[in-house]
C-alpha cells in the first residue's frame, strides 16, 4: 500500500471514531433513546455506530470515481454513441435479410406451383408440408421466439 492510502485510512478511522463519540454523545438524540427499552436501545446504538463507520470505509469504486475526468466521461459517451449506432445498422441488417428471405420463400413457393401444376396430388401434398414448416416457424419456437429474444 502507498504511504497516501495508509494515511487516508487513518484519517478516515479517526473521523470514524469522531462521528461515533459525536453521536452518541449528542443530547437529543440521548433524551430520545432514553424512551427506548435498555436491549433495543443497544441495537439501536450499534446500528447507528455501523453505519457511520461505513461512511468512513473508502471503496475501490470511491478511488476510481475520484479518478474520471471529463476526458474519461467524454471517451465513455462516444463509446456509447459508436455502440448504439452499431446496434441500428444490426437491427436494420436483420428486418431486410429477414425481407429478403420472406421475397425468396414466396418466390421458390410460385415456382413449386408453376411446375406442378399438371399434378395436383403431388403439390396438394407439398404445399400442406410446406405450409406446417411456415406455421412452424411463425408459431413462437422458431422465427416467432428468436425475434422476441432480440
């Protein structure tokens, strides 16, 4: 540890220390514990002992935040901004392949009828398979649940 954070960690016990013989060394707030029952009383004086002596304790994220300059906030925001306009092109990428694949689909379905059109019986069966596998993938576990994920 560096000499300057021992030294902070002195300073932040004393004040600590300071804060807890200033609370409860503090007239009022005596007079209001006195209407207090002696057992909850003590719980009462460790709780408020507890919690000033965690405002004392300096956390890695109060060093760090000491830390950021406006430099740092100014990277982070374009950082932020590059990332947001990634995730607009990624979105629009996704609904005109999904476009394009929906064009492609209804093509190749034409393109079924078109041939089999003198045999009915054959393309009956075709279409009822292929449209469950649409179906399908429309219900909610396939194209349905993938997109809701998103």
């Amino acid at each position: 540890m560096a000499e300057s954070e021992i030294v902070q960690q002195e300073q932040n016990t004393e004040e600590v220390e300071h804060s807890q013989n200033t609370i409860l060394d503090d007239p009022e707030l005596e007079q209001a514990l006195e209407s207090v029952p002696p057992q909850e009383r003590k719980v009462i004086e460790r709780m408020m002992v507890s919690s000033f002596q965690m405002r004392g304790v300096s956390s890695p994220e109060t060093a760090v935040m000491k830390k950021i300059t406006e430099e740092h906030i100014t990277k982070y925001l374009e950082g932020a901004e590059i990332d947001m306009k990634n995730s607009y092109t990624e979105k629009f990428h996704k609904k005109v392949f999904t476009f394009l694949t929906i064009v492609v689909a209804m093509i190749f379905f034409v393109i079924i009828i078109l041939l089999l059109e003198d045999k009915p019986e054959i393309m009956e069966k075709i279409i009822y398979t292929l449209g469950g596998v649409i179906a399908g993938a429309f219900g909610g576990y396939g194209f349905g649940k993938k997109h809701n994920d998103d």
